[in-house]
C-alpha cells in the first residue's frame, strides 16, 4: 500500500476500523511522537502489533507533544510518513486540534498500548485509562522486547540489507541537514589536533586454529594450533586509531614490566605516538588469547590483574596529564574497569579539562567485566552500549529513547551516543535555545553488515566520534564520519587501526 493512503484522517479511520471490527479484527492503538524513527520504535511497535489484528497509530502533532520544550522535532507529515512506512502499521492518524482521547471515542481499540515508563506514571494518562476500560478496552504497559542482536538477515539477503543500510544513513544525512562537503573538511583538520588518550593497555592475540571434531576421550572440541598474532589493544588501540587519522596522539597508561608491555610501548613508538607507559610490578599487561577457527571465535582466555593502581602510579599519570594541559584539544579516557582508570584520576582530570576548556570523552566496557558510565559527569561525549546504559539506570524495560533522555539528564552530558551492534546507533545531542536546551535525536544504521571481527568497533567510533568533535563538528556530522571508520574496522581482523587514506576514499565515496 502507498504510504500516503495509509495516513487518514479521523472521519477514514472511522470507516476503516468499522471495516475492520465486521469481519472481527482485533483493533490495537498506540501513540508517541515518533520524531526519529530507531529501533526502540520498532521494538515497541512489533509487540504492538503482536497484540491484535490491525495496528492504528496516533502522530502527535505540535499542540501535543509530550516533551516539545526538550526535543526538537521535525514536521508533523514528516514524522508521520515515517510512521507509515513501516510494515507492521496499518494506519497512520496525526491528531492536533483534537485529543488522543478523540482518537480512543471513534475507535474504541480492543488493545492500547502504551510505553513501559507509563505504568510508573499513570496519572499523566489516567483519563486514557478510564475511557479505555469504560469502553470494555484493555490498557497494556510494553516497550517491546529488548534485544542485543537482528534477526534481519533471515529475511534479507546481504545486498539487500548494505542497500537498505545505505539508504538509511543517506535519509539521515538529509534529515540532519548534513553537507557532505562538509564533512571532509572536517576530516582534513584531524591534522592539526592534539588529543590524550588514557586508559588500560592490552595485548590481543589471535590464534588460528584447524578443527580436528569432538574429543573421543570426553564431549570437548579438538583444535590444532596453526598460527598467531599480537595486536595492541584497549585504550591503545585507541591511540593508534587517532594517529593514524592524521591527528597527533599522547598516550598515556599503565603496563607490566613484561614482554606483553614491552610489545606495547614498541608499537606505539614504530606508530609515532607519544607515551607514558607507566610500570606497576604488582600487574602484568592485561593479555587476551582469541583461539579462532576459520572467522569463528571459539574460545577467549584472559590474563589480567582487576584491582586499582596504587596512589604512586595515580600521581605519576596525572603529574603527566598536568604537562599536557595546554596543548590539547581533546582528552579520551576509555576504561575496561582493570583498575587504572580510578575515581581520583576521574577526578583530577575532569577538573583539568574544565579549567582548561578541552572537551572530555568517555567510554566504559561492560562486556566480559563490570564497568560503570555513570562516572562520567559532565562529559562532551560517551558511548556506551545499549546494555551498559541501562546498567547505569539499572533500568531493564523501559524504551530507548527513555533510556537516552534519563541517561543525558542525570550525568549531564553534552551528547551522547547508544551504540546498538548490528543495529547501529542512536545520537542525542542537545541544542542551546536561549534560556532553554532541547535534544536533537538520530538513528544511524551500522554500515557494514558482513563484519568480519566486531572486536574493536566500540574503540574505532568514539575514535571518530572524539576526532570529527574536536575538528568542529556537532555530534550529527560526527556521527556520519564515526560510522563510516567503524565500518572499516570490522571489516578486518583484529585491532587495526584505520588509515586516514581508507576515510577519505570513504568519504570520497559518501559525497559522490
């Protein structure tokens, strides 16, 4: 069905669900303002749609808006359009000079749905609930299942979803009044910017294996050790990331006296960048072993020491930090939670950054350890994962766009970006108007979707993202450049850093 034909107004809807209840279709409604289509929507929408036969959904127009003195949102048809295109929506109504509450009288929906985070607030849509239940209807509190994975290439082919993907990052590119032009020159100032990267150092091996089959002695799987390789990882790759964009990197962390740390400071010196490699005796170098069977991860074994680093070491990297002060543009701090990001360092440098006017970046890992965003205040920018994020507010149901908001507002951040895996990402960048501040929100798709090691795409973004900030751009602008390293890097094995050569030939590619 045209898009077109599926938004009506009230008198066609009307009509259509009259239609609809004649031949004893289940009527579901539900209502939000939609003003970027991510996946949050789409959760919520498909477990919408799983409660009934056909599912009709309300656009809030501009007199409506739940949030408009927080958001800023796009036209109301535009918006509604988005709605409209999705598959699993059978009609689409926008209601502005009249209330969701009109809606809910010339329906009478056997099913209403609404956001999780309502069921905590019912008396701002208590009215909503009385008329449903007057009209024998039922009220159901969802945000729809949360996942960490797509099941999309089950229907999809995977030229049809790069497609697909493309398409979306173009529309966002669009939507965002976003001048690809632009965008290179940004790029072309990664040189002249000075950026500190601090963090856990690690030493990544991969072993490729042959698989012998399963053990006739017990239910074990047998591999031969073929060949490995060393790659620096962590908040290094970090640096090496940067450098290689064209930008001049300090590095700063804290290393075994091992040959693991000996690997490290070697790499990164063969790479130009400056360091501060300090030796705690009480550690070794945090050391992952990947063994991999063809492009398969089978087995990851860690060598590593979890406890904070002593007030000695603390001092000699802030100390360090100090002398760096006044030249820098920008400062990461990426903490795998080893213990040589401490609250005291946090502390120190948020301080820095603050009398000095550099913009602070920071991420936290929570994969196979227990990291915590949530010390990060006051920060231009953080990128957790969707898991991580709802670990900061500990809250497992609510939409993802709550998650955003809640999370913007309580570390009073700048921007932020919700990495989603397969499913890309979604930036929140908030806007000065005056007296006021609004946030401007934005899905982007992940690029590559044949990714051959998703290891170190987390480190590649806020790479790009740090960089494309500090070179001028707002965090929509960034966004398009980190995505664009980000699928570059998952394209090859192991923590490689991308090449300023591979981004411009990108985004060569991107503006033509």
């Amino acid at each position: 069905m045209d898009i077109n034909q599926k938004i009506v107004n009230i008198d066609q809807l009307k009509e259509y669900v009259q239609e609809q209840k004649a031949q004893n279709q289940e009527i579901v409604l539900c209502q939000g303002h939609f003003n970027t289509i991510h996946p949050g929507h789409l959760r919520f929408l498909e477990f919408a749609k799983q409660q009934g036969d056909c599912l009709i959904v309300a656009v809030q127009g501009y007199n409506w808006l739940e949030d408009k003195n927080k958001g800023v949102f796009f036209d109301t048809e535009e918006r509604a359009r988005g709605v409209a295109s999705l598959q699993k929506v059978d009609k689409v109504v926008i209601f502005n000079d009249f209330s969701i509450l009109d809606v809910i009288k010339a329906i009478e929906p056997d099913i209403y749905v609404r956001g999780e985070e309502f069921s905590k607030y019912l008396r701002a849509i208590q009215d909503e609930i009385d008329l449903i239940k007057k009209l024998k209807g039922k009220v159901v509190f969802s945000s729809g299942q949360v996942e960490y994975s797509t099941s999309d290439f089950l229907d999809n082919n995977l030229f049809d979803l790069m497609e697909r993907n493309k398409h979306q990052l173009n529309k966002a590119i669009e939507k965002q009044k976003i001048s690809k032009d632009k965008l290179v020159e940004y790029f072309n100032s990664f040189r002249n910017l000075r950026i500190l990267v601090i963090g856990d150092s690690i030493v990544d091996q991969y072993v490729v294996c042959d698989a012998l089959g399963m053990s006739a002695e017990a239910p074990i799987i047998n591999i031969r050790e073929l060949e490995s390789k060393d790659y620096v990882g962590g908040a290094a790759v970090i640096a090496r990331h940067i450098k290689a964009l064209g930008a001049n990197c300090y590095f700063a962390s804290v290393i075994g006296n091992d040959l693991s740390g000996k690997f490290v400071k070697d790499e990164l010196a063969k790479d130009g960048i400056t360091t501060k490699l300090v030796i705690d005796k009480e550690r070794e170098t945090t050391f992952k072993i990947r063994y991999m069977v063809g492009k398969q991860k089978v087995l990851r074994v860690s060598r590593l020491k979890e406890h904070y680093i002593n007030e000695k070491l603390e001092s000699s990297l802030i100390n360090y930090v100090k002398t760096l002060v006044n030249d820098l543009d920008g400062i990461i701090i990426s903490d795998f939670a080893y213990g040589v990001i401490t609250p005291r360092l946090i502390n120190e440098i948020s301080q820095l950054a603050k009398v000095h006017n550099i913009r602070l970046f920071g991420d936290s890992q929570s994969s196979s350890q227990v990291g915590d965003i949530g010390k990060f205040m006051d920060y231009e920018l953080i990128t957790p994962t969707e898991r991580e994020a709802r670990l900061a507010l500990n809250d497992k149901y609510n939409g993802l766009e709550k998650i955003g908001m809640t999370l913007l507002e309580k570390l009073q951040l700048k921007n932020l970006v919700v990495t989603l895996g397969e499913n890309g990402l979604v930036s929140y960048q908030k806007i000065s108007n005056g007296s006021t501040t609004l946030v401007k929100s934005q899905h982007f798709p992940a690029l590559n979707v044949n990714p051959v090691d998703v290891m170190g795409a987390g480190d590649s973004l806020l790479s790009g993202l740090s960089l494309a900030m500090c070179a001028g751009a707002n965090l929509m602008e960034s966004s398009v450049i980190a995505s664009g390293i980000s699928s570059i890097a998952v394209g090859k094995v192991g923590n490689v850093p991308v090449k300023s050569d591979e981004l411009e030939k990108w985004l060569n590619d991107l503006t033509s």
